[in-house]
C-alpha cells in the first residue's frame, strides 16, 4: 500500500482557494526577495557616497595645521586673561583722585585743608579759614552733596573751633 | 459530547507536507527576507544615519578648524608680542620692584611733588578687593611732601602708570602725605589648549583696554623728563 495516498481529499473550492494563498506567498516571498536586494543595493551605495575616512584624514592635515601655530593660540590666551584681569583692578580701585577732587572743589579758596585722610569707607578732614562765611560755603556744599546724594552719604560735623581763625573737622562717609 | 483529539503522529505528518509541500520554499524565504531585513538591512540603515550625523560633525569640526587657521594665519606674532608686552607691563607677572619704584618716581616728577621715602610689605595681600579676587600683590607705604593739588596729580599719575596699583588710604597732614599702596602683580596661569575649541580675536573691551594701557604709557612716557625726584 502507497504511503502517500491523500487521505483528506479537497473539494473544488478548497483547492481553488489552496491555490491562491499559496499565489499571494510566492508573490510575498519574491517581493521581500527583491525588496531586500534592492535595498541592499542602496545601502551599499549609500556607504560607498559617505567618505568618512577621508573626511578624518582632512581633519587631522588640519588640526595638525592648527597645532603648528599653538603658541599664537597660547599668546591670544595668556593676553586675554591678563586684560581681564586688568580690567578688574581698574574696575574696582577706588578713584582717590576724584574724591580728592570733589573736596578741592567744593572748597573755597580762603579755606584751607590741613589735615585728610581718604579710607575706602569715609573721608575726614580739617580745614581752617579766617572767613566764617567760606567755611559755612564749604558745609553747604558738602550737605548739598549728601542731598543729590553724589559721593557722600552722610556728613559728620566733628567739632568747629574759633580761635585765631576757624576750624572745622568734618567726616564724610562714602556712598 | 464526544472529545475531539489531535494525534500528531507520523503518518499526520506526511500529509500534511505533502498537502502544504510548495508552500514550504516560499514561507521559508519570507522568513529568511524578514530576518534579513530585520537583523541586517534596518541596523545597517541605522548606522548610515549615524556616518551622516558623524559626517556632519566632522565637517563641522574641519570648517571650525579651518577658520582658526586662516584667522591665526592672519596674526602677526610681533603684534601678539607687543600685546602681551603691554599687558604685562600693566600687571607683571613678578615682582616688578623697578617698575614699581620707576612708576613712583615718575608720578613725583609729574606732580612735581617730594618723595620722603617709601617701605616695601613683600607678599601681603592687602586690600580686602584683592583678598577676595585672590590677586597677588606688594603693598608700599609712601610719604611724599607737596600741597594738596600735588598729591592729587600724583594720585593721579600713580593711578595711570604701571604697574597697575591701588591706594588704600590717604592722610595729608601738615608735613606730609602718606599713602598705602598696593602693586598688582600675577603670574602667568597654566594654558590648557584645545586645538579644537573655536579660538576667538580679541574682542572690542579688551581692545578697548589695550588702547587704554597705550595710551597711559604715552602720556607717561610725554610728560616724564629724566631727571630723579628722590
């Protein structure tokens, strides 16, 4: 007896229908076949356009360039840091000057200072005139200052002696 | 109600492959196709998306690097030279004693003021500005003898020549004026170079500064005369 007998026999319809999926699974399988050639074929395209490697190598002619010309890189470095830190001295000493020149200013010239002393937080000094008026223009001025609130914050009137001539001593805090 | 089995035996078997016999090459290929696709073509079509980013950042890197080598191609190292040159004669990186005493003795002569003498405090980090900002600096007490119009042109000399200094405090009196200064120093930092990090010009502030510091030294260099004030 034949071992290959078909024991479950097909109805017209059924081996109508066998017949077309097994179309469709052919069809499939040579479409992927082809899909994934093609694709292939791309990809390989695609790699062979995308010139890494000699990319890297203009990279690195470059960088070698750039390299030659590192002390300049150095300089430009060690210039830049120095004037930044220039710019900081400048930026935060106190302008003695000015100050000294805001009390010059503001003195009139009968009156004479005799004794200053300029710390980062006050100005004091002593001034001396034969004119009562000039030394009373001199705290008006500086009173007046303390008001446009220019330079002083507050104005100290330490002592004013009358003698031979007028003293005052006056301490004035900085803003 | 009647148990309905499967018994796969061997005979179940061959028919069934012989019924689905021509189905086997095709499904077998699909397979082979889907992993191909998968494990092959999909990881592949990543990494050419990777290359182009890598390609992109290479290209990048070569156009960053070529404008650095066309810009240092334009710098002339006696320029550079002269630029550190200035900036480290406003702020040495020593202890620059004959600056210091050559930019004190011009400030007297400018202002026409007397030096009495003045006292070195090697190494003291004196003002709280410097304390906090870590610069190195000397300070030096100083006396000089002249009317209160002298002082101030000397504080103002003093303030535009180099080194670069600071005044602490200021006590005119009768005889004379005393003045704490400090002298800024600093020394050159360690330079970590990055050959490929964008190497930037000076910009307009530091040039700004340059032009400053050159223009101090002329009108230090304008107003000074030979002859010693001490």
């Amino acid at each position: 007896m034949s071992n290959e007998i078909n024991l479950l026999p097909f109805k017209r319809k059924n081996l109508h229908r066998f017949k077309k999926a097994l179309q469709i699974v052919r069809i499939i399988s040579v479409f992927l076949l082809l899909l994934l050639m093609v694709s292939s074929l791309i990809i390989f395209y695609i790699k062979s356009q995308l010139s890494i490697d000699s990319l890297k190598k203009e990279e690195e002619n470059v960088l070698s360039n750039v390299s030659r010309m590192r002390s300049k890189k150095a300089k430009l470095a060690l210039i830049s840091d120095r004037l930044h830190s220039i710019a900081g001295i400048i930026d935060r000493r106190p302008d003695y000057e000015y100050r000294l020149g805001v009390i010059l200013e503001k003195t009139p010239s009968d009156v004479s200072i005799t004794e200053l002393n300029i710390s980062n937080s006050a100005i004091s000094f002593n001034a001396q005139s034969d004119s009562l008026y000039s030394i009373g223009i001199l705290m008006d001025n500086l009173v007046s200052m303390v008001a446009e609130k220019s330079l002083f914050s507050k104005i100290t009137l330490q002592y004013l002696s009358i003698g031979d001539s007028y003293n005052i001593s006056i301490t004035a805090n900085l803003l | 109600m009647k148990n309905k089995k499967i018994n796969f035996d061997q005979s179940t078997i061959r028919i069934l492959y012989y019924k689905y016999k021509e189905f086997i090459i095709p499904m077998f290929i699909i397979l082979v196709c889907v992993t191909l696709f998968l494990k092959v073509t999909i990881p592949q079509i990543e990494d050419i998306s990777h290359i182009k980013d890598e390609e992109k950042t290479i290209k990048d890197s070569i156009n960053i690097l070529k404008k650095d080598l066309i810009f240092l191609g334009t710098l002339n190292s006696e320029n550079l030279d002269s630029e550190l040159d200035i900036a480290s004669t406003a702020l040495p990186p020593g202890k620059d004693f004959i600056g210091i005493i050559s930019s004190i003795s011009k400030s007297a002569i400018n202002s026409g003021v007397k030096l009495d003498d003045f006292r070195f405090s090697v190494g003291e980090l004196s003002t709280a500005s410097a304390k906090v900002n870590t610069q190195p600096s000397l300070q030096i007490n100083l006396a000089i003898k002249g009317n209160i119009n002298g002082v101030k042109d000397f504080v103002e000399e003093l303030a535009k020549s180099f080194p670069l200094s600071e005044i602490t405090s200021l006590k005119i009196g009768d005889s004379s004026t005393t003045l704490v200064t400090v002298f800024y120093y600093k020394p050159f930092p360690p330079i970590e170079l990055n050959d490929r990090a964008p190497q930037r010009a000076l910009n307009k502030k530091e040039l700004d500064m340059i032009n400053k510091i050159l223009s101090w030294q002329n009108e230090e260099e304008s107003t000074a005369s030979p002859s010693s004030n001490f």
